[in-house]
C-alpha cells in the first residue's frame, strides 16, 4: 500500500508521523513458553545414545581412566558414538590439529561398527585429552545420562533464532487469521507455488519451486504476501 493512502487510512498528516506511529509499536520481546527449549527435541537426541552413556558410566571414579576406557571400547565399541554429544558437538567425525607448526591433523570417527586396536587406543586417548577422562576419574559428573541431556538443552539454545521467527509467524497469522474472516478474504499459511496452485489455481513464478512463504492473502485473485521476521536489536 503506497504510503500516502496509509497516512490517510490511519488519519495521520505525513509520513514522518507515520514512522513514528510505526517505530512506537515495536515490541522488545515475543517470548513464549515454548520459546527456551524444546525438550522434544532434546530427548530425542538423547534417546539413540542413552545405553552408550550408560555403559560409559562404569568409567566415573576410575583412577586410570585410559586404561578402563580402552577396555571399555574394546568391548563394547558402540560406546563412540555418545563422544560428540558429552563434547557437545554435532559432528560424527572431528579432525584435531596435532602439530600446529607442520598442521597435521588426527580424524577422530565416531561412527564406525568395528574397530580396530589401534583405534580403540587412539579413542581411550581422545577421551583423556578432550577432558572428558577428568570430570569421569574426579567424580564431576554423577550420571552422563544427566550430563548429556544438560549438553543437549546448552546445544538447542543455538535454535532460539529459528524459534523466535517461528514464534513470530504463529503471532501474525492470529492477526492475518482475524483480518481475512472479517473481510471474507482467503489466507494461506506456509503457503508456495505448488500449494497455491492446488488450492487457489493460481500459478506464481518464484526462484525455487520449493520455497515457502510465511503467509499468502488471496482478494479476488490478487495474491499479497507476507514474510516475518522478528528482530530484538540493531542491524
């Protein structure tokens, strides 16, 4: 809507008034309950790993952490698999730089069913040196079923992004929702080009056939288009 039908829409002199009564609106925060963690999530990521943690908990309180830990994978090698959670990383194998004047690097796999006896050593050794054989041998940590869902919960924080714009959109379509049911307009949520097409026979060009838009207002067969986005600061 160009700006001056809008001054006039809602009664204001110029656009600076206009600006003003906009920048007035904002809000600092859209913070829901489901906005902090999704423990959904979280436990779902502790579920496939939960008896490997287990197992590795025979390892709290052993003096010669390295030894016990090289038994332990021996014996049961699906162990591995837990290490990136308990470093709370996401990645299935990690290069280590090991000279730092040459850059050799030492790939750590932890997605292997069978290994090796060298590799079962080369593991015992990553759980001594990425700190984790500490907090086992000293008792820091009671149960890394515990452990790791903290890992988890500290890991989803990352989320909390993707999650204010998803909190965002579900604000907006409570006013896009009420807008279209008084002027009798159609709305589509999620809404792309195959889906238009489907719904409205309405074929719109976009760069990627795939690509969603957070909301499409259908009047008469004029399609408008809404994207959120939600931002607590400068930029």
């Amino acid at each position: 809507m160009p700006m001056n039908k809008l001054c006039n829409l809602l009664k204001l002199k110029n656009e600076d008034l206009l600006f003003e009564k906009i920048t007035q609106s904002f809000k600092e925060k859209i913070t829901k309950w489901d906005y902090f963690v999704n423990w959904a999530k979280v436990f779902s990521n502790i579920e496939p790993i939960e008896k490997e943690l287990n197992l590795l908990n025979f390892l709290i309180g052993k003096e010669d952490i390295e030894t016990e830990a090289y038994n332990l994978i021996k014996q049961y090698p699906q162990v591995v698999k837990a290490f990136p959670t308990l470093i709370a990383v996401r990645e299935k194998s990690i290069d280590i730089l090991i000279d730092t004047k040459n850059f050799i690097y030492k790939n750590y796999s932890f997605s292997r069913g069978k290994l090796t006896e060298q590799e079962c050593k080369e593991l015992a050794n990553f759980v001594v040196n990425s700190g984790i054989g500490e907090i086992l041998k000293d008792k820091k940590v009671k149960n890394l079923v515990d452990f790791a869902t903290g890992v988890e919960v500290g890991l989803d924080s990352n989320g909390r992004k993707n999650r204010s714009g998803t909190l965002m959109e579900s604000l907006v379509e409570e006013f896009v929702s009420d807008t279209c049911q008084n002027l009798g307009l159609k709305y589509m949520a999620q809404a792309n080009a195959k889906k238009i097409k489907a719904d409205w026979n309405i074929d719109i060009v976009v760069d990627k056939s795939s690509r969603n838009l957070d909301f499409a207002i259908n009047k008469n067969g004029k399609l408008y288009f809404i994207e959120c986005n939600f931002y607590g600061g400068g930029g």
